[in-house]
C-alpha cells in the first residue's frame, strides 16, 4: 500500500476536512486511510516558523492555501522551494485570476504544482495521483517527531521511515545519543506489523532508550546509515531575497532538528556553521537556514554538507 505525508500550510480547517485528528503538538496530524494509500496530512500551529520547516523537510508533497497572498505565503513558498518539494496544490479563490500565482512560482521546484479551488474532491484526486520515489536499498533510517510513555508498553516513538526496511526486534542505533536500542513492535494505523519500508509513518516500541533521549529529530539508523556532528561545510544557495549573509548565531532546521546555529565563514558558495551540541544527519539532508530576527523573510538559504 502507498504512503503519502502532505504539508498542509495557511488553511487551519483543512487537515480535520481530509483527514481524522491525530496526534497534536505545536504540529496537528490528521490521517486518511483509502483502499490505495494511507495519508499522513501534517500542519503547522499558528504558522510556527520551527513547526513549519521541519514539516517542509519530512514531506512528499504540499498544500498551500494562496486565498490571500501574505508575506507568510510567499515565504512558505520559498521554503517549499528551498526543500526542493516538487508535487503539491495550490489553492486559489474560485473564478479567480492565478496569472499571478502561476508566476510566482513558474522558476521554482514548485513550478508543477496544480492550481485549483478548494474542493476536497478534486485536493483527493490529484493527491492521490503522486508517486514518489522511495530508497528502499538504502540502510534503514526512521525520523522522530513524538515519543512517549505507554502503559504496558513502555517508550513509544512516532515517526517516518525515511529509507530502507525496518523490522520488529531489529537492533538500531539512536543519534545523537549513539545508544543501541531494539524495536520492540511496529505499528501502523493502530494494526501490527513485522516490518514497515520507505514512507511509512510508523509507531516503534523501543527498548534501551528513554522518552528523553527520543525527542523530536532524533534519528533510528541502521549502521552507517546516519552520522553525528557539531561542525559543517555547506554548499550552500542563499535566498536572492535575503540581505547580506554574515557571520554570528542565528537557526537552522536539519531534517526534523531546529537548533541555534553559528555561521563562522562565509566563502563563495560555501558556509561553515557550528552547533553547541551534537546534531544527527543524513548525506542527503538540507540544511534550512533561519533569521529569526528579520522583520520579513527569515529564510537565509539552504546548503548540503560538502
């Protein structure tokens, strides 16, 4: 069965009309199970910068609603564009002109998406059309974004299989921690399952780790499959609509890691920036710049690890 993850941003009804409510934390989940596929909607509280880019770096699609064209929704669209997200809607006012709306997004990643009205038949179709590719070769690697106590269960952490297969009893390592933990169960929509692959959002029961140690970000890998650093090399694009990049502390989302940052050298088209604690990473992983002090535009740029 496919599995879909869609960020839903700018629409605050939209997620409980497609989906039934899940889990809620300063991001609200909403689930939507077909004969085909099991959709994971994921939305921002308040359009929360932190929520809102780690929602950008975990999905295979998005759904902005452009009824009005707020600073907000220009910058979501060039976050979505930074994180390289490529299939997703648009959402304009009905019998609308979106000649606007085509161009703004005409020379980015975003340049496919659909523009349509807000209609929960047609949003369902064309979601359900998106194929993405999966890296189901790769060492298994499973992204957290909540953990938890259960009683009679014990830690419980929820998050996406980014790549690979995971199954029950397998043994993975915890990161940053570098802690050996085993999977106890796996769970999808409230069933058991022996394994779960590439794009599934899963429920781990974990034994050697405590709810501490599993926040939000930390990663399950497979040997070699995910790292730990402090200090780092970008490749790095800065947003054209952005000042002058400078050196000093600023904000840095890294998959599902928001985390002070300080930019110590700036050259060419390579930044160095250093963390105060270990964070955990993929080779494929973008790091989303942040000037949570700008008035406007927060988004600095992106870059890869060199």
């Amino acid at each position: 069965m496919k599995h879909l993850t869609i960020g839903i941003f700018h629409d605050e009804k939209l997620g409980k009309e497609l989906g039934k409510r899940g889990t809620e934390s300063d991001i609200l989940m909403f689930n939507r199970k077909t004969d085909d596929c099991i959709f994971t909607f994921m939305s921002p509280i308040e359009d929360k910068l932190a929520p809102k880019t780690q929602i950008i770096s975990s999905i295979d699609a998005a759904i902005i609603n452009c009824g009005q064209i707020t600073p907000e929704v220009g910058e979501t669209i060039l976050l979505l564009d930074s994180a390289g997200v490529k299939e997703g809607i648009l959402i304009s006012p009905q019998y609308s002109d979106t000649t606007r709306l085509a161009n703004m997004i005409k020379d980015t990643s975003l340049k496919n998406f659909i523009i349509t009205e807000r209609n929960l038949t047609r949003i369902m179709e064309i979601i359900e059309k998106i194929k993405p590719e999966r890296d189901l070769l790769s060492p298994a690697i499973v992204t957290t974004d909540h953990s938890f106590s259960v009683k009679g269960v014990g830690e419980v952490t929820l998050g996406f299989v980014k790549q690979g297969t995971i199954n029950t009893h397998d043994t993975m390592i915890l990161l940053p921690a570098s802690k050996e933990v085993m999977i106890r169960s796996i769970q999808m929509q409230d069933k058991d399952f022996d394994k779960a692959t590439a794009g599934c959002r899963v429920g781990l029961a974990i034994k050697g780790a405590t709810v501490e140690e599993m926040k939000r970000g930390t990663i399950f890998s497979a040997p070699e499959g995910a790292k730990t650093g402090k200090k780092f090399t970008l490749n790095f694009t800065k947003n054209r609509f952005y000042q002058e990049v400078k050196k000093g502390m600023f904000y840095a989302t890294i998959g599902m890691q928001s985390i002070p940052i300080n930019i110590m050298d700036i050259t060419g088209d390579s930044i160095t920036i250093e963390t105060e604690k270990p964070v955990c990473y993929t080779k494929n992983d973008r790091f989303i710049l942040l000037d949570l002090n700008a008035k406007k535009l927060h988004l600095i740029g992106t870059g890869r690890i060199v």
